[in-house]
C-alpha cells in the first residue's frame, strides 16, 4: 500500500511540472540543410521565483552574511554556475538529441538559437520536504547574417526531479532542469526535421 501510495505521489507531482514546449512563430525548415547551430545564452530580465533576479541575489547574500559567510562567494557562485553547470548540460543533451538529425551547437553555425532564461524556481530540498526546480525560457533562432528572426520556441516548467533525494543544492536542482531543457527542445526540433 506505501508503494501504490508514492507511486501515485510521484504522478501527480510529474503531472503538476509538466514541461511545455511551442512553437510561437516561423518554421524550423531551416535547420534541414544546416550542420552547425551557434547557440548564444542570456538571463535579461530575470525572475527568481516570485522576485527579480537582484531582488533574489541581494536576499540570498543578506542570508550569507547573517550567516557568517562571505556574501560576495554566494553571487560569484550565482553568476558562475552558468557558464560552468546549466549551459554545459543544456548543450550536452541538446547535441545527442539533435545528432540523429546532423546538427550539433557550434559557433561557425550561420543561425543562432538565443536561449533566454525568463524564470527560475530553484526550489528547495530540507530532507522531508521539497519543491522541485524548473525553468522557464525562450529559444529565438536568428540568421546570423541578416540579424532576422526565424522562428521562435518557448518552453515552460523545465523541471528535472532527482527521486534519490539527494539534489540539495540549488545549482544542481536548476542545472538538471537546463539538462532537460536542452534534451527535451531537442527532441522537438528533431522531431520535426524528420516530417
């Protein structure tokens, strides 16, 4: 009955983080003759739960000093788990999601996909209680050489669940959320490269 009972747990909470991904505009034609897509990431604007991002970062860094520790570490950790955690894994899995269709993140790509960060929940793991990470951002995809938009995607409640338990730290939870972000729009783009 306890195991009925998580399984059932475990559904609902999928359920209530399930990631949406839309195509808003354009078409993804495009990328058929395409080898290489550059890729370009940004956090303009940025909502940290129910606060801006200096809004988030100025609390979190009065916590760490009321804490006794060295406010100015917990930004630079911040800003740095970016370029060292969240951006990787998105790449990562976007790439082996995208391989069967021939194309991998490059910089000599002739079209930019611009990933948008526009909302971060990072969540919290105490041991008995927990709220799951997700993200949510906008991948814009631009012809290098003309600077025009062809097509736009948004994805909404990337969240990446660890059932071991044992994500307790922030840029671990929002960095599995950026995995599944980068695998899940690549399943979506390959997907429908194949029609």
């Amino acid at each position: 009955m306890k195991n009925f009972l998580l399984l059932v747990f475990i559904c609902l909470s999928t359920s209530i983080y399930a990631q949406s991904i839309k195509l808003v505009s354009g078409k993804l034609d495009f990328l058929r003759s395409e080898q290489y897509l550059d890729v370009k990431f940004t956090y303009d604007n940025l909502r940290v739960g129910k606060l801006t991002e200096e809004e988030y970062v100025a609390k979190k860094m009065a916590d760490a000093e009321k804490a006794g520790k060295d406010p100015e570490v917990w930004r630079r950790g911040w800003i740095s788990d970016r370029t060292d955690t969240y951006q990787p894994k998105f790449i990562e899995l976007f790439d082996k999601r995208m391989a069967p269709a021939g194309i991998e993140t490059r910089s000599e790509g002739k079209y930019l996909m611009h990933i948008q960060t526009d909302f971060i929940e990072p969540g919290f793991n105490v041991g008995v209680w927990r709220q799951n990470a997700s993200i949510n951002f906008t991948a814009t995809f631009i012809e290098k050489a003309s600077g025009n938009e062809v097509a736009q995607i948004t994805v909404v409640k990337s969240s990446a669940n660890n059932f071991l338990g044992t994500d307790f730290d922030a840029a671990y939870r929002i960095g599995e959320c950026y995995a599944k972000g980068g695998r899940e729009l690549g399943a979506f783009i390959a997907k429908r490269l194949k029609k």
